[in-house]
C-alpha cells in the first residue's frame, strides 16, 4: 500500500478495568488497567496488520496496547488460522439452528438440522431415505456452505420463512445503528442510558484512520466496514470489521437482545472466519495464511475465554511478537 500513515504518541495511561469487575456493567475502581496509546491521524491497513501483530488494537481513532508486565489483567492478541478451522459440532449446531429459524419460523427449535434438510442454496428438500442418519459430515467438508444457508435469494427466497439478508459496506453513522447500539449496551452490558450517546457511537465504531483501499478482488475493500444483519428488513444486528490484508479483524458486535436465543455472537464469528477464506479464494491477496483476529484473550476473565472455542487459534507473546498455539500456551496461563 502506498498509503502515508501519521502517528501520534500518548501518555502512557491507566484507567479503571471493565474485566475484573463482579458488578455487570461496571468498572474497577482502582485505575489498574495500564497501556500505552497512540492517536492515528491515517493509518494504512498494512501497518495496521503489522501493529495488530506486535499487539496494539484501535478503538475509533485511539491505538493502544496493554503494559503486560503491569495492567491488572493480562490481554493477549488471539488470532484463528482461518484456512485450517474446522467448526465443532456445536458450532455446526448454531449455524444450522439460525438457518432453520430462517426457513421455519421457529426461533426455539433447534432440531432442525440444515445440513441434512436442506440445500446450501437455503431451498426446501425433503430428507433423503437411509441418509445422514449416524452419519457425520467429512471433516474437510466445505462448512462455509452451511453460513451461507439462510440466506436470501431469489431462487430461494419464496420458500423461507423469513428473508435474511447480509450486507457489507464502509463504516459509517445511521439513527438505524445507533438505535440498536443504544438498546445493546443499556440491556445486554447494563450501562446507563445517561452515558450512552451519538457522539461516543461514533468515535468508537463509526470513526477510523483506516482510509478504504482496493484488494486484488473487486469484490471486497481493505478497510473498516459494518456487517449488517437483516431480518424481514429490521436490522437485528452489526458487525464492526477492519478487512485487513491476510486477515478480517472483530472490532466490535452488536445484536437485538430480542434475539439472544439466536446466539448471534456465534454466527457473526463464524461468518467472519468464513468470509476470511472467501477473501482468500476471490484472490484479495496471495500467498494464504488468512487470519481471523477477535482482539484480546483474557485468561482470567471467564466470559472472554470463548474466542479459544475457535482453533487453531494462536496467543501473541509480547518479548518476541512470536505467535504460539494456543494449546500450547493454556497450561501456563492456568499455572499463573
């Protein structure tokens, strides 16, 4: 990339920790969460790749990247070897369950189970006799086939239950998103109405220093985006995205609480490890070794540990900005 990238060093900060809080919703009151923070003017999204890989991360404008031998809860950079996951059966479970409330109308049955009774084009098909019964799917089996199942269509579209639609475009402000992030964070994240506002919306999910760049595909942009999520027309959820070379990083999520049973996280995560290997096949860039990156693994914060359900995931170790399994890594977090 030939974009001109400007930083800005910070202070050095320490601030209240959203982890070690037993109070949903709240923060630490002691200030023992230390980073050290940048402010990016413009930002290519080569060297963004480059500073996830030394462990930094972006909210909005502001980089930062946690003091790890100080800051009370240590947080290390996870990234999933995107070509070599293979989603478990649970997993499996989660995408079919979606698909089948898609088909069916029915947001608590999760028997239905798309892979056997229905095609990859989202259109109704009987079950064939004698088949799929104790019989599981090949492991290297395509699974993208199956997030992409309910999706509309016009083939398929007349005979769902509901039309889902998936879209992806640049980041940007509507009343539309703010109104669902506004409904998120008071009754998912219990924060107060009083300090949700527009303009905090916009400086950590709409604002970037990541200016929108062509990739080998004309499909796709390097860039920040939203992955919006439509139901019949109501936007039901959004993901904030960095498409990045060799890598689609999480930057945020947010879904209608009218829909936790859906587990939406789920989808939205296995959809982006999806859409990675798409970009890989639609030739945004050469070489593979596509990464999905679900910013920081937080050992000690049980309700963080579910990015390590994705594998082959990877945890950045700080001293040498070397990748090792995480595997590997989880008995000495569990000593420590």
């Amino acid at each position: 990339s030939s974009s001109i990238s400007i930083l800005q060093p910070l202070t050095y900060s320490a601030s209240s920790c959203g982890y070690c809080s037993t109070i949903p919703g709240a923060r630490s009151v002691a200030k023992t969460s230390k980073s050290y923070g940048a402010w990016a003017h413009a930002l290519s999204c080569d060297l963004y790749k480059d500073l996830l890989d030394r462990g930094w991360r972006r909210s909005g404008c502001y980089l930062y990247k946690p003091d790890m031998s100080r800051t009370c809860c240590p947080q290390y950079t996870i990234s999933l070897d995107a070509s070599r996951f293979r989603p478990s059966r649970g997993q499996r479970q989660v995408l079919s369950r979606f698909a089948a409330f898609v088909r069916d109308g029915d947001r608590q049955d999760s028997s239905n189970v798309v892979s056997s009774s229905s095609g990859g084009d989202g259109k109704k098909k009987k079950p064939d006799k004698g088949k799929g019964k104790g019989k599981a799917r090949a492991p290297d089996a395509d699974w993208t086939e199956l997030v992409h199942a309910g999706d509309w269509n016009d083939d398929a579209g007349p005979e769902l239950e509901h039309r889902f639609e998936y879209t992806l475009e640049p980041a940007s402000f509507t009343e539309e998103k703010y109104d669902l992030y506004e409904k998120y964070q008071t009754q998912v994240h219990h924060e107060p109405a009083a300090t949700v506002s527009r303009k905090g919306f916009k400086r950590f999910l709409v604002d970037t220093p990541l200016e929108l760049e062509p990739t080998r595909s004309p499909s796709y942009s390097y860039g920040s985006h939203h992955a919006l999520y439509r139901l019949d027309g109501r936007l039901i959820a959004f993901a904030v995205l960095d498409i990045l070379p060799r890598a689609v990083s999480s930057v945020y999520f947010v879904w209608d609480p009218e829909y936790a049973g859906m587990s939406l996280g789920k989808v939205s995560a296995l959809r982006e490890t999806a859409m990675v290997r798409e970009l890989e096949a639609a030739g945004a860039w050469e070489g593979g070794g596509g990464r999905y990156m679900m910013g920081y693994y937080i050992h000690t914060c049980p309700k963080m540990r579910y990015k390590a359900d994705y594998q082959p995931s990877f945890l950045l170790d700080p001293p040498t900005n070397t990748y090792y399994p995480w595997s590997e890594c989880k008995p000495r977090l569990d000593a420590t």
